[in-house]
C-alpha cells in the first residue's frame, strides 16, 4: 500500500543477508520510520512490544525471526535444538494471536529431514517468503469478497457514501499487505464507490487513531475517528451500514477474537440490525477450538497503557499519565465476539455464516 506515493509492505528482508526491515508502528502516525532487525531476540522484542502487530504481521515476522535464527544457529552444535527454543521463544511473545504458532509451525513444515544445515536455511528463506507472499494474497481476496458487501448496500444508497465503522487496525499495517477488515474498503475505494469510515480510536494503544486513520489517509479514504463509546449512538441514528472488524484468533465455530471491545460492537449492531463482518485469512482460524470465550487465551499487558496516554506535544512524542498516582488499571488486550452476534465471516475463499457448518464448507480439508 502507498506511504507518501510509494508503494510499501509492513515487513521485507534484504536477500542473502541477516537483515529484515518493519516499519516501526509504535512512531505512527508522527513518523515513519524502517527499523532493521538482526537477530531473533530482536525480532521477539519487536512483536512483544508492538513495533509490528497485527495478526497477520506477527505471523509474517515470526516467519523471518525464524530465518534469523537458522543463519544464528549455523555454527551452534546442536542446530535443530537452537530452532526449537528460538521458536518456543518466538511463539510466546504474543498469545491470543493464532497467526504467530501457525507460521512457525509452517517453517518447521518445510524443514524436510535428511537436509544439510546450508539447505534448511536455505528451505526456511523460501518458507518464510512464501508465507509473507501467502498473507498478502490472501488479504487481497478478502478485499474482493468483502467489497461485494459495500457494493450491494451502494446499490440501495446510491445517493450518499456507504458508512462502515471498524475497531483497531485491521488495515494493511497489522499484516504484510491489503488488510483484512479495510481490504474490502480499499477494494470498494478503488471501485469508486464512495465509502466513509467510522475508526473506533481503541484504547489503550490507539490503533485506530494512530494507525486506522494513517493508513486511510494515506490511500485517501475519508474518515472520521471517534472515541470508543460513540459507535452505538451512531447506529441508533442510521449512521452505520455496515461493521468490518478483523481477528486475531476465530474458532472453527465462528467465536471471534479481536481487540478488547470489539464485543460491545458486535452487540450495539445486532440491537441495530447492522450487519457486523469479521474478516480474516484463514491462517487465523484455530481449527482446535469450538468455545471462543472459554478456550481463546487472552493477553493481559501492562497496565501503564492504560494509565498513560502517549501522544505528540509541541516538543516532539510524549507520554502523559492521566489517572491518580494510587489508581491501578487492568489492561485485557482482546475479547471474543461469539458467533451469533457475527453476520459473517469474509477469508480468501469468501463470505460464510459464522457457524461451524458453513465454514467447513469452504475449508472441507479441515473437516
Ligand atoms: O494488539 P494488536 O494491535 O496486535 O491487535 C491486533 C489488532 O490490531 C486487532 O485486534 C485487529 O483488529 C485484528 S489483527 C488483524
């Protein structure tokens, strides 16, 4: 997607070396800035402290962390128990997204037995290429699908923009490239059918604010950013067509994991009859699990998100505390929506009910 006219994915490696580079989320919207990482602990860093996040962007990242650690591992004695710790490590660094177990469990996939260590990383470098390239095209379908939805509500409306409201930052930021919640707006944008889009602004972190309404800015796509509590007053004044939210984990009934608050939406569209949409390559779904509330493990992260505020000053990025001293917070970084507050579910094979038959109807490998 375009940053200032030139075209950008959220994560790159340079070839044949030991250098992949992500755009550094936590200095958006004020700066852009490419960070180089080198080294598997960088890359844990990185995802554990959100410089790359995003569901489908931790994937991609643990997917190059473990490359990193094959080149790392090249002279250690015991070769297979370096990648194994490494992806141990890799896969801890965030628990409620799927996408981050699913692509290291991919790279191992590739590592056929009997290789030499020169081949492995060479089988890795292609997995991870691969995986990144998968995750681009897979929101690029979910674009086209999603897209439907906003043409047929156009068709009834022609006569003013389609309005969609999404929470967090389901946009080309939190995976390689496209999106998944914001592909479909994208793709209609790119249609010409006039879109506008509600961004939830997401505390504590402001994914919304920061990044939803970058990104939109950047592909020229209006906008308009409200605070968290706002979307329901909409909805009860006809000022919401349609809801796109993305997810981080979805079982294979339709339970979806997204961004704390994500649920209270969901609820505000059924008393509203608007139709809420969750997209997500299927690289999210967790074919293990049935019961989203009970089975979905939930990130707590440190409360000083919430405590604080972190923002631009006259004097360059800071970070104001806006609670008392003695105050203390919690900070749940995801909920789950259950399935039957969720209209449907759009992957790269299309639309479906967000039910447990419907999905394996497009996936029925996974039956
Ligand atoms: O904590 P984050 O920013 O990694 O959370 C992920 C998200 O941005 C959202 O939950 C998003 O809607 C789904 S991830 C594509």
């Amino acid at each position: 997607m375009k940053v200032n006219g030139k075209d950008y994915r959220t994560i790159w490696r340079e070839p044949d070396s030991n250098k992949i580079f992500i755009i550094d989320q936590r200095q958006l919207p004020f700066d852009f800035l490419i960070e180089e990482i080198t080294s598997v602990d960088e890359m844990c860093t990185a995802i554990a402290d959100m410089h790359v996040r995003g569901a489908g962007l931790i994937g991609a990242s643990a997917a190059y962390g473990m490359l990193l650690v094959a080149r790392e591992a090249f002279t250690a004695v015991d070769f297979n128990g370096h990648l194994k710790k490494a992806a141990e490590k890799l896969k801890a660094t965030r628990p409620t997204a799927v996408n981050l177990a699913f692509a290291v469990d991919k790279i191992f996939e590739a590592v056929k037995p009997g290789l030499r260590k020169e081949e492995i990383v060479v089988q890795i470098e292609e997995a991870a290429e691969r995986f990144a390239n998968a995750d681009a095209d897979m929101c690029r379908q979910i674009g086209l699908y999603g897209a439907a939805l906003i043409e047929e509500i156009h068709k009834k409306y022609s006569e003013r923009p389609v309005n969609i409201l999404t929470h967090c930052n389901a946009g080309w930021l939190a995976f390689v490239d496209y999106g998944s919640a914001l592909a479909p707006v994208y793709e209609a944008h790119r249609r010409g059918i006039p879109v506008h889009v509600w961004v939830d602004e997401t505390r504590p972190r402001n994914q919304g604010s920061k990044l939803t309404a970058w990104e939109l800015a950047m592909e020229g796509v209006p906008h308009t950013v409200i605070v968290d509590n706002t979307g329901g007053h909409l909805m009860q004044h006809g000022m919401v067509d349609i809801c796109f939210v993305g997810s981080d984990r979805t079982t294979r009934t339709g339970d979806v994991a997204n961004k704390i608050g994500t649920y209270l939406k969901a609820l505000a569209a059924k008393d509203n009859n608007i139709p809420f949409y969750a997209a997500m390559p299927s690289s999210t779904i967790d074919w293990n699990l049935r019961d989203g509330i009970n089975e979905i493990p939930i990130e707590e992260r440190n409360q000083d998100e919430v405590l604080c505020f972190e923002g631009l000053s006259e004097n360059g990025q800071m970070r104001v505390r806006i609670t008392p001293e003695e105050s203390q917070a919690v900070n749940y970084g995801f909920d789950v929506t259950p399935a039957r507050l969720v209209t449907g579910i759009i992957t790269e094979r299309g639309v479906t009910e967000a039910n447990e038959e419907s999905i394996l109807a497009r996936f029925p490998e996974k039956s």
